[in-house]
C-alpha cells in the first residue's frame, strides 16, 4: 500500500496513494489505523483525492478508522471522495455515519472545531 503518514499536534493526515481502496489495500489501512490510535492519535484524516475506486472491504476500513477514532472521543474525517467512491458510501448509508468534507483543509478545520468544542464543555463542567 503507497501512503502517507503526516503527524500533527491535533491531527494526523493519511494520504492514500493508491486508485483503489479494496481487499489488497486494506488489511494494510486496517493495521496503520490501529497502529496510530494505540499511538494515541484520536483526531485522523484520511485523504481519497487518488483514489478512484472502493469496495466492500474499502467501506469496512474506513468503518474501521470510525470506530476507533470515535472510542479514542476523536474524529475520523474522510476528505477529497471522487464521485464513485461518495456514491458507494452513500448506497452503504455510511454518509449518515462518517463525516465527509471536499478537501483535506475543511477536514482540518471541522477537527479544530470539534476539539474547541471539547474544551469549552470541559470549562462548563
């Protein structure tokens, strides 16, 4: 799998390089995301701008990436989706799930919004 790894205080952002997300790619992005939130990395980006294609296996790494992200009390932030990979997810109804954006700087910005958000609840606590 040809990927990205670009680590930030708040975030990190994958860059997929690869045109299809499917059975060969994702064990792989299973394993990076787990990698990360055991890191302790609660906020990840994963950046589809390359890729052209997703299959079932792609939609259950991307659940996968959600999961984690939302147990850690973080953001799993899908970014840059081509037309026929936003149309698998919304048939699968995971755009009711997943939190979408058209480019990987919304992505950045809902995430330092959510993380805003966190810290003024904690100050009303």
């Amino acid at each position: 799998m040809k990927f990205t790894v670009d680590k930030h205080e708040k975030y990190v952002l994958i860059k997929l390089n690869e045109s299809k997300l499917n059975s060969l790619v994702t064990p792989q992005l299973k394993s990076e995301l787990i990698l990360l939130n055991a890191e302790g990395q609660r906020n990840i980006i994963l950046d589809l701008c390359q890729v052209k294609f997703a299959d079932s296996s792609g939609l259950s790494s991307l659940l996968v990436g959600h999961r984690l992200c939302k147990n850690a009390e973080g953001v799993f932030v899908l970014a840059c989706l081509n037309d026929s990979v936003s149309r698998l997810v919304t048939i699968s109804q995971l755009d009711n799930v997943l939190s979408i954006v058209p480019s990987t700087e919304e992505a950045i910005d809902l995430i330092f919004m959510e993380e805003i958000e966190k810290e003024l609840k904690k100050e009303a606590k």
